[in-house]
C-alpha cells in the first residue's frame, strides 16, 4: 500500500511514523507512506496557500490550486492505478471498522490535510474521491484525523500484525464492544479477575465472552447492536440478558 499525505505541517508525522504499528509497516516494506508540504506546490512569492473568503465572514480558505497540482503530481507517479484521494472534513462519511477495512484494500491512498476554515468547495466537489470525518467534533486541523485514519488503516494490511484472528475480535469489527480483558495480577487491590477466566473451560469462556461483549454493548452502544448480523447463538443470549433486565 501507497500512502501519501498532503499537508502544511508535515513535521507533526515525524514521530508517528517512527514508533508502534505503523513503524512496523514501514519496517516490512509492506507500506510505503510520503508526507508532502502544500506550500511546495505554491507559485507565488510568500507562498500563500489561503486566501479570504468570498462573500465575506470570518478566518481564511485554503486554495483550490496547490490541492490540486499536488495530488496531480503525486497520481502521476502512481503504479497502482487511480489513487482515492480522501479529505478530512466534518462534513464527511463516518469514519468506521467497516470503512477502514475497505480503505486497508487499497493499493494507494492521497490523504488532504485542510486547515483554517477549510478548503475551497472546489476541492470538495471535484477533487476528492472520499470525503470522511472521524467525528462530530472540531480539531484545529486535518492532520490529527489524518494520523486516526492512517494508524486505523496501515493496521488492518495484512502481514502488519500477527494474528488475523485477534483483530476479529476487536471492538466494532462485528459491530459489537469487546468483552472485558484481564491479566496479572490475579487480585489486585481488593479487586479479583473474574473466576471463569482462570477455570481452564474453554466454552465456558467462549460464552462468558460473548454474553460480557454483548452486555456492554447494550449498555454503552445500543446503537451497534443489529440482530440480523447476530448468529442465533448471540440472539439467545441477547433475549436473556434483556430478560432480566426488564425484571
């Protein structure tokens, strides 16, 4: 995977691509990440890569050019077919598991970094491919949720980490919170890890797992829990966790 970020701070991913998954990435071989200054792509004396709005208001609006010009220049060198060239905006898809995951099949992805208060709607309309926020909240720029996304995504390319079967069962990956994780010590200041955990009963874990996954679920995220997807197993569990809870 090819990933290339545009952005007028390239020195904030300095240390993000030095440590944890996304260095291991790197280390493989397996991705191939390029950070790009906006201003390099910028034809005039002070290198001014915004502007003010039209029609008046408050703060200023990056320009539609050097957007444009770089992902241009970058898609030029591109061996892996058009690139899907995402913007990170509030205004964008929620970024989730299931779209990470598509992402991770990707063979080349253009990451726009916007700043102030915003990009030129050109970009927007006629430019970006995918238009993703990763939540409705404001960051003083684009490179924060750019770095969410790229850790999110370089972690699901096969080969980045070990087991696939231990990313199955992460949170949201099924639409479900994760249950509950314990390690040593087996009591900690009064508080003991659950007894079923250290019983040797491999099924009964399995269900203990899977009854704490979807207790917490319906506690904290209702929302995420859709029992078409549910095998009839879970359903069963389902129906007496909310059995009891309706006593």
């Amino acid at each position: 995977m090819k990933i290339d970020i545009i952005t007028i701070f390239p020195q904030m991913f300095e240390s993000t691509l030095k440590e944890g998954v996304i260095k291991i990435a790197l280390e493989k071989k397996l991705v191939d990440v390029k950070l790009h200054n906006l201003r390099d792509y910028v034809h005039n004396k002070h290198s001014q890569i915004d502007d003010a709005p039209y029609g008046g208001g408050f703060g200023m609006v990056m320009k539609p050019g050097p957007f444009f010009e770089a992902v241009e220049s970058i898609s030029k060198n591109s061996i892996s077919g058009k690139p899907r060239v995402i913007l990170l905006t509030p205004q964008g898809k929620p970024f989730n598991q299931r779209l990470a995951e598509e992402l991770s099949r990707e063979k080349h992805l253009i990451v726009l970094c916007g700043r102030y208060e915003g990009i030129d709607e050109r970009v927007h309309e006629n430019l970006a491919t995918d238009e993703i926020s990763i939540g409705d909240y404001i960051l003083s720029g684009g490179e924060y949720a750019a770095m969410a996304l790229v850790d999110s995504v370089i972690r699901l390319v096969p080969g980045v980490l070990g087991k696939r079967e231990s990313l199955a069962e992460e949170t949201f990956t099924r639409g479900l919170l994760e249950y509950p994780q314990y390690t040593r010590p087996r009591e900690w200041q009064g508080w003991a890890v659950p007894e079923i955990l250290i019983s040797g009963h491999h099924e009964a874990i399995r269900k203990w797992r899977i009854r704490k996954s979807l207790e917490k679920t319906l506690a904290r995220r209702p929302d995420l829990i859709y029992e078409d997807s549910l095998t009839e197993e879970e359903k069963e569990i389902l129906k007496e966790i909310k059995g009891l809870i309706s006593k």
